[in-house]
C-alpha cells in the first residue's frame, strides 16, 4: 500500500460526491464564500474605523489628552493639575453620571446619560 493518497484519486472521489449531491456541495461553497465575505466586510470596516478614530481623535475628544477618573481627586492629584496649568496647559472638569428620568407623558424611566462640562475657557 503506498504511503502517499495520489492526487487523482482525491479528485475522483470529489467529483463523484459533487455529482452524488450538487445541491448540497453548492451550499457548502455558497456558505464558505458567505464566511468569507462577511469577515472581509467586517475586517474592512473595523479598519476604516480604526482610522477614521485615529485620524479624528483630537475632535471627537475635544482636546489633545484626555483623563478619566471615577473619584475625586486626591489633594496630589489636584496639585499635579496646577503644576501643569502654571505650565500653561489648560484643563476643565468633566462630570459624568447615569440615572433613570421619566415624564408625565411616558412613565416608563428610561437609562440616560448626563455629562456636565464646566465652562471655563
């Protein structure tokens, strides 16, 4: 018995079971050119995407760095921030919070943000 499965032998039996059941074979390509398809179609948006934030960033935060903290600050941490405002970086507060509001006209509460920007130019 040889060690290796010849190649022609392979396609043989492929042709037969294609020809044994075409309809199911066209579901097996269509399904494998429908995986393939939809992964290309989501990488390439996740690219576009990723691009699009990096290229954007600085607009869509408003600012050049961004911290988040979810606490007050520590007295260091306050004189950290003017250390760098005598440097002439400027900075403002940012609140941030979620709560439930409802009306007299819909009474179900609905989940919403609310963020508070303190004005100081």
């Amino acid at each position: 018995m040889p060690d290796r499965f010849p190649w022609s032998t392979a396609l043989k039996i492929a042709r037969r079971e294609a020809r044994a059941a075409q309809a199911k074979f066209l579901f097996v390509i269509l399904a494998v050119a429908a995986g393939v398809g939809s992964l290309t179609g989501v990488r390439g948006f996740s690219s576009s995407f990723r691009t699009m934030l990096l290229r954007d960033a600085r607009t869509l935060m408003a600012a050049d760095l961004t911290a988040r903290q979810f606490a007050l600050p520590t007295d260091d941490q306050v004189a950290a921030i003017h250390n760098l405002e005598a440097r002439g970086v400027r900075w403002t507060w940012v609140t941030e919070t979620v709560t439930m509001v409802s009306s007299a006209a819909v009474l179900e509460p609905v989940l919403i943000s609310v963020k508070a920007v303190d004005p100081k130019v």
